[in-house]
C-alpha cells in the first residue's frame, strides 16, 4: 500500500469512529466543539476564561490535546470542572480514537458541553474528524492576516472563527479587515468573532455564541 | 504495511535524499540554514531583515516553503537575491525530495547561504532532515514560555533557538527566563537569540552567528 492509499485507509477509519462519537454525543445531548489554533493562540487561555464563567452546577468537561505536559490539564482543572489531558507523545493532531478512549469512563449524559483543545498545529488536526459538532479556529492578531489564505483548510473547515488577543492591535501590523477578507475568500459567510481574554472585550459575544449553540443542539437530543 | 512501518520508510527514503544533499551542499560549500517556528513567529520578517541587511554581491539563496500562496517568497524576491516558494498544496511540511526538485536548476556553486524557511508548523518539520547544515527554531514572545516543553522535539533538534517579537515584551504575559529555562531542560546548551525585527535589537547577534557558521563550514569547502 503507498503513502497516499493508508492516509485514505486512515482517515477513512478515524471517520468510522468519529461517525460513532457524533452518534453518542447526540444520543446523550452533548455539544461537543473541537478548538483548533497554532501553538500559543490561546485556546487554553479563552478556555480559563470560559470555564471561569460557568456556574459550578454546569455540566461541562475538557479534553486536553499536547505533545508532551500536562501544563493545559492542570490550568484548566482549578475550576473544579472535569478535565483530562491527551498526550500524544509525538503526535501532531488528536484523532477520533484517542477521544473515544479519554471518554471511556466519563458517563456522556452527564455532560452538556465538551472542549477539545487540540494540538497547537494549524494544518494536521483539520484531517481528523472528532464527532465534534464544530470546529472553531482561533487565528491571534500576532500571527498575521495571511494566515487564512496559507492554511485554508481549517478556516473552511470551520463554523466560527475567533480572533484573539486583540488587545495587542495597537502593537502588532495585523489588518483585522484585511484578515477578516481573507477568512471568507476560504470560507464565506463564516463567523468571525474578535476577542481578547485579558481585557474581556468580545468574550460576551462568545459565551452568547456558545449558549446559542447548546440550544441548537436540542432538536438531536433524545433524553 | 502498517502505518509505524511506512512512516518509517518515509522518514528513510528521506535520509537518504538529505545525506545527498548534505553531501552536495558541502562539496559547494554552500552553507543551508532550515527555518522552522509556528505559523505567525516571524520566519519571513526575519528574512527580510536578514537579506536587506546584505550586500547585491552576496550569494544568497531562499526557498520558502508554505501550504498555499507565494506570498512569502514575493515578500523576499524585492531584495534582488533568488528565492523560490514551495507550495506544498496540503502537506504540513517540507522534505528532502521537494528541496531536490527546486535545486535542480540552481548552480549550487553560486549560492554561499542557502535559507529555507519551513511550513508554519511546529511539529512536523522537526521529523525531515532536508540536508541542512543546523536547524534554526523560532519562537515568538506571543506564544507562552512553556512551548519548549510542550514542542520537545524541535528545540532538542535546533542549533540556535530564536525569540522573536521582544518588542511586544511589556504588552505580553511572557516570562523570558522561564522560556530560556525551559528551552535549556530539553536542549542544554543550545545558543538563544533573543530578537526584534521592528526595533532591531538583537539583530546584529543574529547577523554575526550567521558569519561565525559561514567561517566554520570553510573547512568542508572543496572549492
């Protein structure tokens, strides 16, 4: 078999799995979102900020994606949600297995709403299918406005885009227009969301976006 | 074949195409320097820095591979040295073989330093030799001092680890000591250059440590 013919054989079996994911998560009513970004754009960080959000009683988990560490697990479980970390020991992108495996002994009808924060890579976690009900990318402001043109695939791939650390605006040549022009020349009429964590703005307009969400998901819930 | 096997035989396959460039790239005399960071750390704004920096005369090269678009290499070409972009059209990072192909038509004997500057990727790239005399690994204030621990295998790989962007230093959460700390743990001893390209600072350590491994690959030349 060559290269091409067992990435098929691959994706095609991670699709199998993701298929039955999507399937349970339905099932039990579980909005599943899969956070996509480069290292250090800060998925962990919008993650703090949402968890911290969230009253106590909340039926919300993390599923943490690294290479190595365990850093994200352990920033993110201080808010008493649960939360596992992924290792993939090299791996550049989480794959539908290694959810099914970290959610063997989590009961699903008791969460409403799951994080997957994936590895930090913009090109390979957009190939693996999840079962989430969304990918979200995040794109910071530090990165540059051409990112979407050179990593297409996950922008399109994608049903809300979040542009983080506007705070640093003033700082960096990012031409949030610009970027916000080259987001829907890959993917038109995508959402695009600006926000920063550290001085709060926009981060309103992304719990409201995540609320709206839960409530789509009703019509699939079967409890 | 599985997939562990393959991979292996990629990875093979791929040696073996670098040794032969290493071997003509030393037989040249030619000195190349593999790029590699995050999308959005700061690879081609240094470049640019680096090349306008040089005199006409200089024999200076680059080969800018990205997923899509030839932005990168039309942002470098203005300087009047030669510079081909590698689209690699999905693939998360360069090999040995693409390097061949887009050397095939250049006279090695006329290129002294030879940059390429790597898909935006901190993972895969670290895995393909691609004949390089030393990798270089960026790493941008923006991204979090704990990339290092979290990305061993780049950083245990490189030469010289670069932190760019020092500039955003006050607006950012970035701990430099821990980050060169961190860096360290996986790589002892490895050379850091901190760096701004908007201010200059540390440019001129940067523009020297390229001259020290011009002087030091004069041994090897055969010319």
């Amino acid at each position: 078999m060559n290269h091409v013919a067992l990435e098929k054989k691959i994706l095609s079996e991670n699709d199998r799995i993701a298929t039955t994911l999507r399937d349970r998560f339905a099932e039990h009513g579980t909005l599943c979102l899969n956070l996509i970004s480069s290292p250090g754009s800060g998925k962990t960080t919008l993650l703090e900020r949402t968890l911290q959000s969230f009253s106590p009683d909340r039926h919300v988990a993390v599923l943490a994606g690294d290479i190595q560490t365990e850093n994200d697990a352990n920033r993110l479980k201080r808010f008493g949600f649960p939360v596992k970390q992924i290792t993939t020991g090299g791996t550049c992108h989480l794959d539908a297995r290694m959810i099914e495996r970290h959610l063997a002994d989590w009961p699903l009808d008791q969460i409403d709403l799951l994080f997957i924060e994936n590895v930090g890579n913009l090109v390979c976690p957009a190939s693996y299918d999840l079962g989430e009900a969304a990918k979200i990318v995040l794109l910071s402001v530090t990165e540059g406005e051409d990112k979407p043109l050179k990593y297409p695939s996950v922008f399109f791939k994608s049903e809300l885009v979040i542009i983080t650390k506007t705070d640093l605006l003033p700082y960096v040549p990012f031409d949030q227009q610009a970027a916000e022009e080259n987001i829907r020349r890959v993917h038109p009429g995508v959402e695009i969301l600006p926000l920063s964590c550290s001085t709060g703005a926009g981060v309103d307009r992304w719990l409201h976006w995540l609320e709206k969400q839960a409530v789509k998901t009703e019509p699939l819930v079967s409890k």
